[in-house]
DNA sequence: AAATAAAATTAACATTGTTAATGTTAATTA
DNA sequence: TAATTAACATTAACAATGTTAATTTTATTT
C-alpha cells in the first residue's frame, strides 16, 4: 500500500513540473503581462482546468517558482563575481549582479517585489525570503569586513539596510518607469549610489 | 463662435472632472485593485461607455490624477514638517512626511511607482515628474546644505541619489510585502535609513 | 468484463476593458 | 413652432480573464 501512495506522489508530483515549468517558463519571456490560467495549461499541454486539479489557484502556483528563481539568480551573481574579491568590493559585485538578473528578467522582478500578494501566497515565510535575499547573498562578506575590522558592527549593518532598499528602489524605478532612461545612465547611477553606501 | 467652444470646453472638463474626482476617491479609498471602469462611472453617476467619451481608456485617466496627487501630497509633507528646521534635519522630516503620505494612500504609491504603463500615459514627462519627485520637494533644502558649506556639492549630489532610491525601497517592500511586518519597525527602519544616508 | 476510482476536459459563469449600434437629449434651422 | 441635425449617453455585445461544476475519458480494481 506504500508503493501505491509513492506512486501517486511521484506523478503527481511530475504533473505539478510540468505547470511550474510552463509558469517559470513564461514568466522569464513574455512576463506577468501574458501570464493566464489558459496560456499556462496550454504550455503545459493540458486543458486550463487541469491546473485547479494540482494548485489551489492560479496565484499560488506563480509563488512556487520564486524558490526555483532564487537558486538560478544565486548561480547568475556567483559566476558574475571574481572569486578573489572580498569586502566591500564583493559586497559591490554582488549587488550589481543582482541588479542586472532582475533586469534581464523583469517578470521576476514584479513576481518578488511588485506583485500584489493574496492570503495563500502570503506565508509569510515565502515574503521573508523575499525581503532577506540581497541580505543572504552578500552576509558572509559584511561578516568579512567586520572580522577584519574594515567596518564597524553598528555602520555594517547600517549600510546593509542601506544598500538592501537603495537596490530596490533602483530597479523600481527603471523596471517600472523606466528611469534613467537609458540602460548606460541607469548603471551608471547604480555604481554611484552602490559606492556612496559602501563608502566609509 | 468663440463663445460656444468655450462652453462646450467647459462642460466637457467639468464632465472629465467628474470621472477623475471619482477615481481620485477610490484610487484613496480602495485602492487600485477595486477600481473599474464600471466602479469609477457608477460613481461619477455614468454609464460604463461615457468614460470612453471622455478619456482614451482607462489608464489615461488614471494617470491624469496623478499631478493633483502630487500637489496634495506636498500640502501634506509641507504640514508636517516644521518651519524653522533647515538643511539635512529638514530633509529627514520631508523623507519622512513623503513617506507617511504613500503608506497613508497605497493605491496612490501603486499609482506613481508600480502599476505598469503604456504607451499614452507612457508620456515621459509625467514619469520624469514622478521620478524627480522627492528630489524636488527636498531640493531648497539640499541648495541650503550646499551654500552653508555643510555639504560639498558632490557628496550632496550623491546623498540625494541615496535617499530617492532608499525611500522607494523602503515604501516597496513595506507596501507590497509587509516588510518590516509592523508599522513600528517599519518606522524605525526608515530613521535608521535616512539618517545612515544623511550622515556625513 | 464490469464496476469504480482518478484524471482531464468541456461548458458555463462572473468579471474585466473596450467598441459599435442605438437611443435620447439639446441646439439649429426652416 | 416643427423638423433636422449634432452631441451626448446608454445598452448590447465581444473577447479575455479566473474559477467552478458537470461530464467525459482513462486507469485501476474486483
């Protein structure tokens, strides 16, 4: 009797891929802007009503790709950053990495930050990592620099929070409005604004 | 023949004006979520179509609250803050005022900063306005630190970059994730932000 | 092979933005 | 004043959306 609940889990399992796939899929082209119940299921090669068979709705199935998400833009910073910076300088990389895969990929930016959230999707947990991902990427380095006493305790983490809103605001403005206008200016400000935090 | 244009031009704009109060009203009240073509002509005491006798589509006309958002959004930062304080401390309150008016209003927030745009309402000078916004309201301020040599031009320069980007931030994260979770912490981050940023 | 459980689909509904056709006033002309 | 016309407003309709219920198809068990 094992074997047959393990059966059942496992395709149904596979069934849920192949919609988050087709989510992850659509939103890293096209974006939030096409995504739709009908768009999604016809991706995924099944009928839009198959998806409420594996997902409570159609909200709740966009927040599972953000996990997935998370571990590819963690792969697209660390093969940005030279691997014998440390400090401030890493600090500075990683931002910019960041910046640049949520520009490359505005879909996920508006799934992350933009998004209006409902109950379900709303486990706080999820937002959570949301809100500490730039802070997780970049942690061992602010640790670097206070064990090597470049920066001190209190200013570490004052310029984490810093740098953690500073980026968001930036990618903001130029994802949604665009501003700067253009992609030079826009990197341009993010060194400016990137260094004048990190400055001691 | 003057006159009659004349007339006819102003029963339109009080007509115009009627669809825009009411989308004023809901865009504060419930938000930008609830707002409809039906709701806002309901409200305005129109049918549906009347709207599109009067605006391109919908997004036209919300966009076209955006300028009398602004001018109240200043009487209500200029309320705040105190007349006798000058330079950076004046520039904290400001921040702090523009703040207070976006958390207060979150479909006004979604309005200036999020919601996506197209094409006609994509007219560059509206977004630029909304971009220089806050650079606007704190810019006497920023004039003064420079002339009472408290700041040296480019380190006021750079802390006004800082602030626009870190504010936005700190309102996206607190509107659309509810991040800090509570109005308390949230108003702590911010003092600690601006004036991290503020300090020399 | 028949009965049953599971999975997937079609049909349907409510809501949205938008357009076209129609009705209804107000203004102009004869 | 009565008929015509222009302006304005409304109803009807469409296509796209998310979601649910009923139904059909497929797989499993007896």
């Amino acid at each position: 009797m094992e074997q047959k609940v393990d059966k059942k889990e496992i395709q149904e399992q596979r069934v849920r891929g192949y919609f988050i796939q087709a989510t992850k899929d659509m939103l890293k082209g096209e974006g939030l802007k096409s995504l739709s119940v009908r768009s999604i299921a016809e991706r995924a090669g099944y009928s839009y009503a198959t998806l409420y068979n594996y997902f409570k709705d159609v909200q709740t199935l966009v927040f599972e790709c953000v996990k997935d998400f998370q571990d590819e833009c963690v792969d697209f910073v660390l093969a940005e950053i030279k691997d014998d910076v440390r400090g401030l300088p890493a600090i500075e990389q990683i931002a910019k990495g960041y910046i640049k895969y949520f520009v490359q990929y505005p879909g996920i930016f508006e799934l992350f930050f933009v998004e209006r959230v409902n109950q379900m999707s709303n486990n706080s947990n999820t937002l959570e990592m949301i809100y500490n991902f730039l802070d997780r990427l970049t942690s061992s380095e602010w640790e670097y620099c206070k064990t090597k006493k470049i920066l001190k305790k209190e200013v570490a983490e004052s310029k984490r929070n810093e740098l953690r809103y500073a980026v968001m605001g930036l990618l903001l403005f130029y994802n949604n409005r665009r501003q700067p206008a253009s992609y030079q200016e826009f990197t341009a400000m993010c060194d400016a604004v990137i260094r004048g935090i990190l400055r001691q």
